[in-house]
C-alpha cells in the first residue's frame, strides 16, 4: 500500500533523477550549458578535470537506471512483469 506522502516523494526523486539524467546527457551531446558551473575548479578559473564522453554517459545512464528502480516503486513497470 502507497500512502500519498510516499507517492509524493517517490514522484519527486524520479523527476531529479531524470532531471539530471537528461543533463548528463546533454552534456554528452556537447552542450556547454551550466557546465563551468559543475565542474571544480582552481581559484584561477584552471578546470581541475575534464571528464570525457564516455563518462559522462556512464553517470547519465546511471541516474537513468536510479530514475527507473524508483518509479518501479510505484509499479509503473509490473505490466512487463
């Protein structure tokens, strides 16, 4: 059984979960938007890593996958199953 609180919340850390998803995969796609923000950096501007394609797939499809296991929760999925 569902209450609404736990309806609630599991609608609010899917949407954050997706919601960076999509981000990372932005970023992946090459769009620049919000990233300088994200990333650490020196107190000279000096970016202290770049990450690379491949990992930043590896995280969006990660936070896909969390996005996915939460909604499960609320038994989007149990037609497949």
């Amino acid at each position: 059984l569902i209450t609404f609180m736990n309806y609630l919340t599991i609608i609010v850390e899917s949407s954050i979960f997706g919601l960076l998803s999509g981000l990372h995969f932005y970023w992946a796609a090459g769009g620049r938007k919000g990233l300088s923000s994200a990333l650490p950096q020196k107190t000279n501007g000096e970016k202290l890593f770049v990450p690379g394609i491949g990992a930043t797939l590896v995280v969006a499809f990660g936070l896909l996958g969390f996005c996915i296991i939460t909604l499960a929760n609320l038994g989007v999925f149990n037609f497949i199953i």
